[in-house]
C-alpha cells in the first residue's frame, strides 16, 4: 500500500469509509476502529454479513459459518466507533487522501431501526409474500421482513418494491399492529456527505448470469440447483430445515453430480479465469451431503482440481478417502431430463462415450465482480480490469488507481473466505503506519 497518502496532519480526517458489509468490509471495520479510527460502514443491503451469512459451514475445517462470523458482527454492531448505514450506498467521492468528501445515498428501511424490537409482529401479518432471496428464492418471506435471526442491525424492514402501502397507499396494517410503533411510512431517501480520510472498497463479488446455468436446465429442470441453492437447502436454517430433498418430489436424492467451472473457465461467457474457491467448496458441500445422506452415490465432475490454499488439499484427499467420492475428470456440455432423471454424457479420458443418471445435479458457479461494479468504480473514481474487479498493481495488490482508495475481498479479484480476512487485516496498513500528528477519533475500546 502506498504509505504516503499521510504527508502532513494538516487538514487530515480521522475516519475511514468502508464500502461493503461482508466479512472482509466487517473485519477491517474491527481492526480500523481498534486503532481508535471512526468507521463508516456502508452496506447496499438491510444486514451485514454478506455471502458467509448465507454458508452452512466453512471449508477447509467444516466449522459453522455463523458461528465463526456472527461475534464480529455484534461487536460491529455495537462498536460506538462503527456507524453501520444500511440500504446505502455510495454516490460520489470528491477530494484527495487524507480529505475525501463522500456522498452516501441512504434508501427508506420504513422502519426505525432503533425503535424496532425485533418481535416480528409486522412480518407476521404482512399479507404481501415475496420470495425469500436469503434463502435462494427457495422459500418465502414477507415484504416486512429481516433476512436471519442473527442479523445486525437486528431490526426488521420493508421491501420498497413489495410492499402494498409504499407502491398503492393501501393496507398499512403493520403500521397497526407494531406495539413499539416503528413503522415510518414517511422515511425518505436521503444523501449523506461524510468527510473521511481514506477508503477501503469491500462489495464482495457478484453471481454468475443466469443465461450460463440455464444450459445446464437449470430453471427447467427443478432438481438441478445452483451451490448456493445447494447450500442453503442443507443448511439447517434454511428452508427443510437441513434435510436435503429433491425440489420436485421432496424425495432424498440417491445419486447427486457436481458440476465445476460452471462461468469460470469458460470463453463463451466472458470468464476465462479460474474462480479460486469453486473446487474446495465442491468438497465441502458434497462432504456435508455425505452426513445427510449416508447412502447416496457422489460424483464430482472436474477439468482439474484446484486446492491452492493451506491445507486444502490434504482436506480434499481426506474427504475423498473417508467418503468414497466418485472423481470423474470430464466436463459435461449439458444436462437432459428424461422420465424424471437427469442424464449427463461425458467422454472419458480413453475417448468413452458414456451416459449416466442422477437425481441431483448441483452447478459449482463461479464468483464474478460485484454487481453495480462499473457504477461503484465510477463513483469512486478508480479504474477496473477487463473483468470488471478492481485494478490494482502486482506489488501493492491492495491500491487501486487513486491514491487514498483500497481495495479487499473478493472485488480484488475471485478469493475464499480466509484470503479476504488476511487482505482486511492490511486494510489497515496505511492508517497503523501514518504519522503520530494524524488526526484521530477518542480511543473507546480502553
């Protein structure tokens, strides 16, 4: 990182915006704040969190994601050095580092999230249902609504595009019913100027275009799911509550596929680049579907395996040998439905034809930029590679194009989880290393 975007105290800032809730963004939020710093953090969505919100558990040791996650988010949460602005998200950045002037545009929760006691009344008896995007649009929700119990802020909210009195001035009945009287209809978009002295960029990374599974069926054959459909349908607070069932006849699969380098790796949709964690979180999903289903039959289809991390590879020879997974090095083009099977062709490495029936076919989809990544970059000011992550220089992986502006996680380009906290932890890098004359918040934390 470029260590002299602190050149004198004079006119500095003492606080640093963090775009984006996920655990990297909350992560440098924890460290940037224990240096005594003020933090802005900035999150499109209702919650913090981010994708490992949504993981059952994490690999290379299995161990439950929101077990591992949640604590940060309730010291966030609870940190009188971190604002956590929801439905925000940034609009413009004028200045230089040291002094940057931030424009945040903060979107209506309609419901005040400090009045809000969390019981639940308003989602309740919402009569507006909504498919639940939490849980992969494989269950329901209501437009009121919080994503999970764990959730921070712990306040529920309003989906603006589902709700009945936001769009037609009708029905208003949680307003009724809500005993901490919360609910505020008359909330507004507002735009928020803060001033900071540095900024650290953490969207997260974006999904693969629907288009690239739908050549697989998915969407025309119910029982060919995404990984994080897969996820979410063996988690146990997802939507069977854990039990892992095929979606069209609620039946327990006896053979499952999985499917890699579904958009990565692959010149047809743009995405010529390995997506880094495709591979070991294969392993780990079919590791977790051996414990629910003893008896099923796992294959996994590769090109190749890819375990660069510590101790991943050891972790997938293990789970291969303690399981008796099926490795089958082929790249199936397509998947056919027939008589309520899907069928897979693939040619082996002797130049067989072979044909096989599964119940299950899982797509291990790749991690592409953030959504929104094109306007982010303009509001912010800083230049993207040809893929659309943030471009940064092989011996400071870290700075973008503009001085005083950073990046980490997955916007850097594809990474897991355990590389996007190493790279929040250097977030902190040109603050910890700045002049004793840079301005600062009082120090809470003792």
């Amino acid at each position: 990182m470029d260590t002299n975007i602190f050149k004198s105290t004079k006119g500095l800032v003492g606080s640093v915006l963090v775009v984006g809730g996920g655990v990297a963004g909350v992560q440098t939020s924890l460290d940037l704040t224990g240096l005594g710093y003020k933090v802005y953090l900035v999150e499109k969505s209702a919650a913090i969190g981010g994708a490992m919100a949504r993981l059952d558990k994490t690999f290379p040791t299995n161990d439950c994601s929101l077990c591992i996650l949640a604590p940060k988010l309730v010291e966030a949460g609870r940190d009188p050095n971190i604002e956590i602005l929801t439905n925000a998200e940034l609009v413009s950045l004028e200045g230089e580092a040291g002094a940057f002037k931030a424009d945040i545009r903060c979107r209506p929760r309609f419901i005040d999230e400090e009045a809000c006691t969390g019981c639940g009344q308003c989602s309740l008896y919402c009569p507006r249902v909504i498919a639940d995007d939490y849980n992969a649009r494989l269950d329901i929700s209501r437009a009121a609504h919080i994503d999970y119990p764990q959730a921070v802020p712990t306040s529920y909210y309003i989906d603006a595009k589902a709700c009945l009195r936001v769009n037609y001035d009708t029905c208003g009945l949680c307003a009724s019913l809500c005993q901490a009287r919360a609910i505020r209809f008359d909330q507004e978009e507002e735009i928020r100027r803060l001033d900071v002295g540095a900024v650290i960029l953490a969207p997260g990374f974006g999904r693969i275009n629907e288009e690239v599974f739908r050549r697989y069926g998915w969407g025309r054959y119910e029982d060919v799911l995404t990984a994080f459909e897969f996820e979410r349908l063996m988690c146990a607070s997802g939507p069977t509550s854990g039990s892992i069932v095929k979606i069209s006849d609620r039946s327990h699969p006896r053979r499952i596929a999985f499917l890699q380098c579904i958009g990565s790796r692959d010149v047809t949709c743009g995405n010529n680049y390995c997506s880094s964690v495709c591979c070991m979180y294969a392993i780990k999903q079919a590791t977790m579907a051996r414990e629910h289903l003893p008896e099923a039959e796992i294959t996994l289809f590769y090109m190749d395996i890819r375990t660069h991390g510590k101790g991943f590879d050891a972790a997938r020879e293990r789970a291969i040998r303690e399981n008796g997974f099926r490795i089958i090095y082929a790249r199936p083009p397509r998947v056919e439905g027939i008589d309520g099977m899907l069928f897979l062709t693939y040619v082996t490495p002797e130049g067989n034809h072979v044909s096989e029936a599964f119940d299950m076919v899982i797509l291990s989809q790749g991690l592409e930029a953030p959504e929104g990544a094109e306007g982010l970059a303009r509001a912010a000011g800083i230049d993207l590679n040809p893929y659309d992550f943030a471009a940064t220089g092989i011996y400071a992986p870290l700075s973008t194009s503009r001085a005083g502006i950073y990046v980490i996680g997955a916007f850097q380009g594809p990474k897991d989880i355990p590389d996007s906290v190493t790279q929040a932890g250097g977030g902190r890098g040109p603050l910890l290393r700045s002049p004793p004359g840079c301005p600062r918040q009082p120090d809470s934390h003792g």
